[in-house]
C-alpha cells in the first residue's frame, strides 16, 4: 500500500500517456500507476520513461473491459486522487473498417472506469477526447462552445459518446468532476529525443510519415490532395506538441483537486492555435533537418476535414495552459526521436 497520492494513468505505455507520466513525474510529487494492456504499445516505454525520469513505473497489464480485472487495481491502491483515462483504440480509418471493435472498446473501457471512479470514491476524472468531435466544421478556429458537427468516423463517434458519457454522470453524481481534453493533432517527441511515438503498425499519421520518409523506411511519401480550397491547396490542421498536450493534463488536474473548475463537466481544446497546411509541416521539417523530402501530390483520402484549428482563449485563461514549443520544435524533437529509434534497430 502506498501512502502517498496516486494518479491513475490509462494507456501509460501509449504516445501521450507516457509524456504525460513523464511530466506528471517531473512537475508533481504524486505517485503513477499505469493501467496499459500493450494493445498497441510495448513494455519498452517504461524503461523510456525511467531513462529520462530516473522512476520505475508500476504497470498493470490489464484490459479495461474486464472489470473485475479493473477493479484489483483499485483494491490494491488506497489514495488515488485522480484518473486520467488515455486508453482507447485512435486510428481513423480502422475504426471505419472494424467499428466494432472501436465501439466495443472505447466505450466499454470508459464505462468501467467511471464505474470504478465511483464506487471507489475517486473524484477528478480527465478524459482524452479529440477536436473530430467538431467533424466538418465552417467556422474557424473552433471554440468549446462551436456546436459540434456529425462525427465523421466511429472513431470520432466514440469520443463525442464519451463526452455525453461524462457529462451525464457528473450531472447525475454532484462529487464526480470530469474533464474532457479535446486534442488537435498532437505531434513531436519528448526534448531529450528518448521517448516519442511508436505506432506498432505503419504510421497513418503526417509527421511520422514525414520522418519515415526522410530516414529511408518510406521510398516516397504522399500528399493526399492539393486543390483544397486552402491557401497552397492542401489540409490545414493544428500541430501541438505532445510535452505540452501532456502538460495540460498536470494543469488540467490541479484544477479539479483544487476545486477551482466552474462545473463538474468542462472541456478544453488543445492545440497551437495556428492552421498549418501538410506542405508548410514538410517545409518545417526540411528547414530543421537540412533534408529534402521525396514526396509526390496524390488522391485526396477519404474522410479528411479541409481545414480545422483551435481556439485556445479558454485553455489559456481557464488552465493557464499556453503551449511553448512552436512547429520546428516539433519537427526537431520527432527527427530527434527517429534518429534515435534508427540507432536501436
Ligand atoms: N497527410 C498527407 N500524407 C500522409 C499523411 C497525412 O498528406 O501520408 C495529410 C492528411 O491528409 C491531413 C494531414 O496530413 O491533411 C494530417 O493528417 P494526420 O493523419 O496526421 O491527422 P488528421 O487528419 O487525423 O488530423
């Protein structure tokens, strides 16, 4: 039993769980437990995490839809003052072919653990949730308060469910307090260049597909359209960096064990607040790296949003959350984190 203040962590061994792990180790004194069944991350992360942290972190191999499983980890560990529920099932387009298995998980994860948060009497709650809860929105950059449009993948679906979700039981549960983080695209690797993200199968996403294609494992990459009605005619998004997403987590949670939060339900966007297009993100990345990129213009894929960025005037004010690293930032620190997974293999 440990007497000191613990912090739930779902997904720890996951892209953004483990920076936030790491930050929750260098910004705060409370104790991490993980909660990660390595579904599409590896045990190695923590050895990543305790290289740069110096801390062992405890990890429960569990699958989340087991309650009773669940449930030993709160039997176990008396002075948890906090959850922050990472895990879930993120990829777009798989979420398309094999809804199922997006629905079965991400909902039924999130049931168990808000049930556990109550029965076990754990009141601060934060929720990964995504900007695709917008869907296909005209009026940018998007606000909290921007209706939300229909989600655009089941992947999408599960995170505006979610939100309900939260929202219902701390309305439904006065001592429950609930925070959904809405993440833009959150992009990079930790500053030391020892910790970033390991998609287990090919990467879908830009900047991944960026450093794979400059260090050789991709022949060419694709721009996927560029006759978008954008400035250079291809899709906008909002890039943040992962230390900072982690870092409003910390800010995120203090809020709620302060008591300072307005309602028991909020949500938070968090991004840069700056429209960058897929060739500006190449540009900044040749401009840090001094490498040219072999890529070619495609088809458009199927399913993306032209344009979305955020509006971050209520994280900044409400949080006091400003994001500090900018694009080349982020694009040093993901190249940083490829050359150094180039020197493992
Ligand atoms: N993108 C691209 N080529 C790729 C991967 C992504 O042109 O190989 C574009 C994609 O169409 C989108 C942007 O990069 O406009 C960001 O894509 P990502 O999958 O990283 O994020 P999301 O679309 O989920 O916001």
């Amino acid at each position: 039993m440990n007497a000191t203040k613990t912090i739930i962590v779902t997904g720890g061994a996951g892209y953004i769980g483990s920076h936030t792990i790491i930050e929750l180790i260098e910004t705060t004194s409370f104790n991490v437990i993980s909660i990660d069944n390595y579904s599409n991350s590896t045990e190695k992360t923590f050895d990543r995490i305790e290289l740069i942290t110096g801390k062992k972190i405890r990890n429960y191999q569990i699958d989340i839809c087991n309650k009773t499983e669940l449930e030993r980890v709160f039997e176990e560990n008396t002075h948890i003052v906090g959850i922050i529920h990472f895990a879930a099932f993120k990829s777009v387009g798989e979420s398309v072919t094999d809804p199922q298995k997006y629905y079965f998980n991400n909902i039924n994860s999130l049931l168990n653990i808000l049930d556990c948060s109550l029965k076990y009497n754990i009141t601060n709650f934060i929720f990964s949730s995504s900007c695709s809860v917008y869907g296909n929105i005209d009026e940018l950059p998007v606000k909290e308060t921007t209706p939300i449009g229909k989600a655009e993948s089941p992947y999408a679906y599960t995170k505006q469910i979610g939100e309900e979700i939260l929202k219902d039981y701390s309305k439904a549960n006065s001592q429950l307090q609930t925070t959904a983080l809405r993440y833009f695209n959150p992009v990079g690797a930790h500053v030391s260049g020892l910790n970033g993200e390991l998609p287990l199968n090919k990467p879908n996403n830009l900047v991944p597909i960026i450093t794979n294609a400059a260090i050789g494992k991709i022949a060419q990459m694709t721009v996927f359209g560029d006759d978008y009605p954008t400035r250079d005619g291809t899709c906008i998004r909002d890039y943040v960096h992962v230390s900072d997403i982690a870092n409003a987590h910390i800010k995120a949670l203090y809020l709620l064990i302060e008591n300072k939060n307005k309602s028991n339900f909020s949500i938070f966007n968090l991004g840069s607040g700056n429209g960058v297009s897929v060739l500006e993100a190449i540009a900044a990345f040749e401009k840090i790296s001094g490498k040219k990129l072999n890529y070619q213009i495609g088809q458009k894929r199927d399913g993306d949003v032209v344009a979305i960025y955020s509006d971050n005037s209520f994280s900044e004010k409400t949080l006091g959350w400003t994001p500090k690293y900018n694009l080349e930032d982020m694009m040093r620190s993901a190249w940083k984190w490829e050359l150094e997974l180039s020197m493992l293999e």
